[in-house]
C-alpha cells in the first residue's frame, strides 16, 4: 500500500509538471500596421501616412501590452547621422502603438504572429529593449533605420532572423513589408499563430 502511494504520489508530481511547464510557455507578438493611402473620395477625411503603400509599422510586444518600436524623435535626417541621432526607441500599450498614424485601431489592417521564444531568448530580448529604451543604437533616417529595419535588428539578435550587418540591415528591410514576408513565411512552416483584421474601405492597403 505504502508503494502505491509513493507510485500515486509521483505521477502527480509529473502531470503537474507538464502542466505548468505548458503554461509557462513563453511568446513574444509582433504586430504590423499595414500602410495605405486615402482612397480618391474620402481624401478630405482621411489623413496621409508616412510611406503611403509602402510605409506602415511594426512594433515587438516583449510583455502583455507591452510594445517596443523604433520612432523618429526630432529633426527628420535623408540620411543617417553618425552622431546627432534623432530617434528613440519607444514603449507603446497596444491601443496607442495601432493608432500611431491616427484613426482608431478598430479600422486599420493589422497583422499579429505569436512567436514561442526560449528563456534564454526571452532574457536576451529583455536586455536588448532595456539598453535600447535607455539609450538609441542609431540614427532615423531615410537611408537609414527606420522601423522595419530596427526590429528586424532585435529579432536577428534573439535567433529567429538571419542577422546581417548594420548597413546591411536597413538596405534589405526598407520598409516593414520586408520583414513580414519574412516572418509569415516562418510562421507558416512552424505553424505559429496569425491573427490579421482587414482595414477601412476609405483607404487603400498594400498587400502582403
């Protein structure tokens, strides 16, 4: 009987062990703001977007409503400073960081792929977020990193992108478009979640 127990006892120990490693499963969401234009009829009620089309914005979600973004903050460089940066990496709540542009975030096209990270990963992108918050790596630019290339930059980091060079970077993800064929692509093959709302008839989307 006392065997028993034990045996009892041990199975137990196990299936709550797998179940709280499953909850404790750790994500990372990255969120894409489509980019558009207003559409000819509703051009007086609709604003214009930075990069039109080809423009729009991705932010990391790194905890529950909890985004990170690469923005420009002052003077707009055509070119990247090597000292007089004017950017900032930012912290948005998941309201804000979709109505970034203006709108509301119920009208605009949205992407989300929920990515399963590593702890080690998890702690690497922690660490990553806080120096960037505290102090930004690089200049906003035309030619340059903007926010495409800026996450592009963090997700190489943590492993789950190919990492290129700096000026590599922000010549191959021009816009964010260009990480999001990427990473769909990815989520595809590792069956990772997608969640997409489609926009506003009044504007005109780009498409994946």
């Amino acid at each position: 009987m006392k065997r028993l127990k034990i045996f009892i006892g041990l199975l137990l120990i196990l299936s709550f062990g797998d179940k709280t490693l499953a909850n404790d499963s750790i994500y990372i969401k990255v969120h894409f703001l489509y980019g558009s234009k207003p559409k000819r009829e509703f051009k007086d009620i609709e604003s214009k977007w930075f990069g039109g089309k080809l423009g729009g914005h991705v932010g990391i979600e790194i905890d529950s409503n909890k985004i990170i973004d690469f923005v420009p903050y002052g003077d707009f460089h055509y070119f990247a400073h090597k000292d007089k940066y004017s950017s900032k990496y930012a912290t948005h709540d998941l309201k804000s960081f979709w109505e970034i542009f203006g709108g509301s975030s119920e009208s605009v096209k949205k992407l989300t792929i929920v990515i399963p990270i590593s702890l080690s990963q998890k702690l690497k992108l922690d660490s990553i977020s806080k120096a960037y918050t505290q102090q930004t790596p690089y200049d906003y630019a035309f030619i340059g990193m903007r926010c495409g290339a800026a996450a592009y930059d963090i997700i190489s980091q943590i492993g789950l992108l190919k990492k290129y060079t700096y000026r590599k970077t922000y010549m191959k993800i021009f816009y964010p478009k260009k990480i999001r064929k990427r990473l769909l692509k990815q989520a595809v093959q590792n069956k990772w979640s997608i969640n997409k709302q489609e926009g506003t008839h009044r504007r005109k989307w780009e498409k994946d």
